[in-house]
C-alpha cells in the first residue's frame, strides 16, 4: 500500500514538473510550485526525515510561494493576467 502512494507522489512530482515547464501564466506557475513542494514534504515524511519535511513545507511552500507572490504583485503580473482574461 505505501509503496502504490510513494509511486503516485513521484509521479506527481514529474507531473509537476512538467506542468511548470508549460504553464504559461506565472500565477498558476507558483501554485504548482506550492503543490511539488507539498508533496516533497509528504515524501519526505514517508522517508522518515521529519526534520526535511518541515523545512520544505515552511520554505518551499510557504516563504518562497509567499515571496513569489510578492513579486508578482510588486511587477503588476497578478493585475495584468486578470485583465487578458
């Protein structure tokens, strides 16, 4: 059972991966790059590295997607996607 869940998250990571590479709007760019680095954190657990799960949750999720979305707001991106809508 946990080697089918370990195999469906690594298959996500790749899906991921591939869906940055050819996502062309920046907003859903940082939402699958929250997500990889979710289930990074899951499959760091599964590992049993607690310690690397926090911190990849805390940083790839958190400060670096919060900072991405900063950015996005400081260059106007966020504003100019909606508006091509």
């Amino acid at each position: 059972m946990i080697k089918i869940f370990e195999t469906i998250l690594l298959l996500g990571l790749v899906a991921c991966a591939i869906a940055v590479s050819f996502s062309k709007k920046l907003l859903n760019s940082i939402l699958i790059f929250m997500s990889y680095s979710l289930m990074m954190s899951v499959i760091w657990i599964l590992l049993e590295s607690p310690d690397l799960a926090i911190t990849e949750a805390a940083v790839g999720a958190g400060v670096t997607s919060l900072l991405f979305f900063v950015t996005l707001k400081k260059i106007h991106a966020i504003e100019e996607e909606n508006k091509d809508e």
